[in-house]
C-alpha cells in the first residue's frame, strides 16, 4: 500500500471520531489536513485581481472548511430571521471592508475573518461592552496595550478603524500560530482568550487528529461565536439561496486617508471637505473629542469621493490662515532638543515631516506642527458660507483620582509637562491630592458658524455626568439638556456629547 493511501484511510479514520455534543459534524475537506498539509490561506496573491464587486473578492478569498453541524444551522437560522440586523451591519461595513480585506491579505489570512466585526460588534465603532471592550473588533484594555493600540483622553486606538484591524490581524495570526494552524482554536482564542482554549484543551485530552473544537467544553459565548462566523461565511458564501440581498459595493475604497499639515478640527475638517460631522465621526471612530491631535492628524479618513474637494479648500485655507514655521538643523540638534525648543512633542515632529526614524542632518528643514496664524481677518469665506474665526484657548479642569501624578497626567492629555506645571503654577514636587482640581489648556475649534463654540466628547467607560460637567465648566443640567438626555443613566460609554460653551 503507497504511503498517499495510507495517509488518506488515516484521515478518514480520524474524521469519522470527530463528533459534537449537539449532534454530528462533518468537513468538505478533512481537518486533519489543516495539521499535516500546506492549506494556510494564500489571499495576497488575490490582491491584483479583478474583481466585479467586493463580495466577488471577498467569496473568493474564504478560506475555512465548509462545516456540517446543527450548532452552524442553528446561528445560521437565527441571522436569516433576523436579516435587518444583517443589513445594518453591513451597511455600517461599507466605508470599511475595503481597508478590512487588505489588511488580511497582507498577513495572508482568511477573509472570513472580515466578517468578525459583524460578530463582535455588528459594525459599530463605537460599541462599548460590560467587560471594558470597544471598537469594531472589541478589544479589551489589557490586549489592546499588548498590541500597541494607544489611549488617551483625546484618542482611542480601539476604535480606530485602521490600527484596531491591524492590531486584530496581528492577534489572529499569533492565535492562528500558537494553535497549530487550527483556525477554529484560534477563533475561539480570540473571544475567549488562548488560556482558556488551551485548559479546555486539556481536559478534553485534546489530539490532532481525533479531537477539535467541537468536543471543548467552553464557555457558552464562545460555543456560539465560531459556529455563528461560519454561518456567515456560508450566508455570504451563497446569500441568494438563503434571501440575503447584498448591496451593490465595488471593489474600490469608499474611503482615503488625507494629508493634514496643520492643526484642525472636526467642525473645521466639515467645512474644508463638505462632509457632515455625523459622518466624519463615524468613520474616524478613534478620535474622542473635538480636536485631532498632531501625532494622529495623518489618519483622517474622508469619503472617497470628497478629497479633491477637501485637498483643494485646504491649499487655500492654509494659505489664508497659516504661515509655516521652519527649523532649519544645525550642528549638534537631535529632535528631542528641538521638540523641547518649541515645546512640541518627538512624535509630532516626526508625523509632520514624514520621518521613519530620529536621524536629522545638517541644513535639513524641518517644518514645525506649531500654528502661526497669518490673517487679522475675523471671518473666512469658504463654499457659501462666511465661518468665523474663534481659534482661542480654554481651560479643562482635570479631577485628580488616585495613582495620578503629574506624569501620567501630562501623558492621558498628550501635553507637554512643562506647560501642565506652568498652567498649574506648579513643579515636579508639588504635590497631588485625591479631588483636586488640575487645569489643562486646550484649544476651540478653529471656525465656527457662530459665536458659539460647541465641543465634541465621546464617553469613555466610568465617565459621569459630574466628571463630564466639572470637567468642562458647565452644569450638569445644561450638559444633560444640550444632549436630550433625561438623566444620566442614560449616559453610556461610546456616545458623542456636544458641549455648549
């Protein structure tokens, strides 16, 4: 008997053991092979293809075994029934998918995985769960700090639609690796974490070969999430036969990245793009106020089909409004002694001029993320409308929790601690107390359509009402009624508040 034929009444063999508690499973290739034979998913190679639409490309890249199990019909029923949950999902998924597929054929993974999303979060950028996750991907605090997704008061890399699937991307393939290549196990892994796969591996006596995900017992959640990501694969597989209808979405970005040289804001950003803010919110998910901060103004998603226009009102926004300020190195600077000749940060300096590492050369012109306005205009005229010029300071009022210090301080409001200490009249030894109040400087919008100048803040998780009010030096009755909010149970983590100042 060949070694081949041996091989394959061995697989059958250790198929036919593999069984579940609800009833019998079966594969359309054997999972055994997924262990012994070469079928990692090969998506890369189906980044220069044609493709009619994004759901071609998407079909063409699943890569996971066609799975046979009531525990699959039974998620599979469930998002028949409930279609319009489907829809919205998808609909949300829209500007992002794109971006979603990419990054998963960088890492050659399967692109069901870019139905995940719809799983954990349905789509929504700013879903917040009980346990502390967020984002489309609902990362935890613990593994979005393992895989670099930064925090802080203005910005949430959980919600950023870009790193956060990077970071989810990374997570898998290490999942996908520590398992063997099982991309059940890994799934699994990624809602319930590895420690708890792996225990459950352990009792079940787990061999390749004879046993697989189906036989874990885990946690009830779990049981339900991977079964319910195959029932989607095979919805989006074939969504016809199911009465799924799809909508039309070419195999393009809906959605750039645009260049920002300058400060900005959202309000602003609507004016110059002619993209309203609801909008802009949505797809740039990870900022968590009003103002997008230097080290990050790089990142801003816009549609498509508004950055000509947004590229075109910008040259000449800047032009009116600002004057760049150069730096130009000399013998003996490094960009930690210039950031702290302008009291700007490393970062900062090294988003606005494009730098891949902290090398600097003599006679280089380094373009400073330091505004100097060049107009003594009070209004500005862009579009069809007269905007006024409000770009001014005002003051935050931080509450000091315990384990504050000025340090951490300084770095949850991305300033510099030697402006924090000078706006506090304070030094390094001065001390902190448990509800004292620690004033933090920040910038208005640039424009406004009025005098007004209405903020932006997104909840963050053990925010309240009285922190939010304190905070920004309004009242908590003013705060509630500007956000048709009757009490602040009704103040959960994710929402966008607007602040009348």
């Amino acid at each position: 008997m060949s070694k081949k034929i041996t091989q394959y009444l061995l697989i059958i063999l250790a198929t036919s053991l593999i069984s579940s508690c609800s009833g019998p499973v079966s594969y359309k290739r054997p999972q055994i092979l997924a262990n012994f034979g070469d079928f990692d998913c090969q998506t890369k190679k189906l980044r220069k293809k044609e493709f009619s639409s994004i759901w071609d490309k998407l079909n063409a890249g699943f890569c996971l075994d066609n799975v046979h199990s009531s525990r699959v019909d039974k998620e599979r029923e469930w998002f028949i029934k409930n279609k319009q949950f489907l829809y919205r999902s998808i609909d949300r998924a829209k500007p992002f998918l794109y971006h979603v597929i990419r990054e998963l054929e960088n890492r050659n993974l399967p692109y069901e995985l870019a139905l995940l999303p719809i799983v954990e979060s349905g789509y929504q950028p700013y879903a917040h769960s009980p346990s502390k996750a967020a984002g489309i991907w609902q990362f935890i605090p613990p593994t979005a700090r393992e895989y670099r997704l930064a925090k802080n008061w203005w910005y949430d890399g959980r919600r950023d639609i870009l790193n956060s699937t990077k970071a989810a991307t990374h997570f898998l393939s290490d999942m996908h690796r520590h398992f063997k290549k099982d991309w059940l196990l890994a799934i699994a892994s990624y809602n319930t974490g590895a420690g708890k796969v792996g225990r459950s591996m352990s009792k079940a006596k787990y061999v390749i070969g004879k046993t697989s995900f189906w036989d874990l017992n885990l946690p009830r959640e779990t049981e339900i999430y991977v079964p319910k990501l195959l029932a989607l694969r095979d919805i989006m597989s074939n969504p016809r036969s199911y009465g799924v209808t799809l909508p039309k979405l070419s195999n393009k970005p809906q959605t750039g990245l645009v260049k920002i040289y300058n400060p900005i804001d959202f309000y602003t950003l609507s004016v110059l793009s002619d993209v309203d803010l609801e909008t802009l919110y949505f797809l740039n998910p990870g900022f968590s106020a009003w103002y997008i901060i230097p080290s990050m103004q790089n990142k801003i998603l816009l549609p498509y089909n508004k950055i000509e226009k947004f590229n075109e009102r910008y040259k000449k926004y800047r032009t009116i409004m600002f004057k760049e300020k150069i730096h130009i190195v000399k013998k003996g600077d490094t960009l930690s002694a210039i950031s702290k000749q302008y009291n700007v940060k490393v970062r900062a300096l090294m988003t606005k001029n494009s730098l891949k590492s902290d090398l600097i050369l003599i006679n280089q012109k380094l373009r400073l993320p330091i505004k100097i306005t060049d107009t003594d205009k009070n209004t500005i005229s862009i579009g069809d409308y007269e905007h006024r010029i409000i770009d001014k300071t005002f003051n935050y009022y931080h509450t000091v929790k315990r384990y504050d210090n000025w340090y951490r301080i300084a770095k949850f409001y991305d300033v510099n601690m030697k402006s924090l200490l000078q706006w506090n009249n304070a030094d390094k030894n001065t001390k902190l107390f448990v509800g004292n109040k620690i004033k933090i400087k920040m910038r208005s919008p640039i424009l406004s359509i009025n005098e007004n100048m209405n903020l932006r803040y997104v909840v963050n998780t053990g925010d309240t009402t009285k922190i939010i009010a304190s905070g920004f030096d309004v009242s908590r009755e003013k705060l509630l009624s500007s956000n048709g909010i009757k009490g602040s149970k009704y103040l959960v983590a994710g929402k966008n508040l607007i602040i009348q100042k």
